[in-house]
C-alpha cells in the first residue's frame, strides 16, 4: 500500500527544481534596508525563501 503521507507535489512533472541565486545589492544604507529588501523578495511569485546580508552587500 502506497505512503498516504506522501506529498503530491514531489510525484508532480511540472514542479520546477529549486536553486540559489546570489545578487549584488548596491546602495544599502542601513540594516533596515536589508529587511525592507527581503520582505519584498519573499514576495515575489516562485520565491520559496530569501536573505539578505546587509554588510556584504548580498541578497
């Protein structure tokens, strides 16, 4: 008898694979930056999560 645990999207031929992507951000100029940057990533549509260093310059 099949798992009834098992989640569907992992059966699913059209689920995208997931990766990271690095971006250079440029004209931070405080820790609130950073945090107004990744409350907007994570909303964007295919985003499953997002960081953002302030001190490296780095999303």
């Amino acid at each position: 008898m099949p798992n009834s645990n098992a989640s569907a999207a992992q059966d699913s031929p059209h689920q995208k694979p997931e990766h990271q992507d690095i971006l250079m951000i440029e004209g931070m100029r405080c820790g609130s930056c950073a945090i107004a940057v990744e409350a907007l990533l994570k909303k964007q549509p295919g985003i499953s999560d997002a960081a953002v260093n302030f001190a490296a310059d780095v999303a």
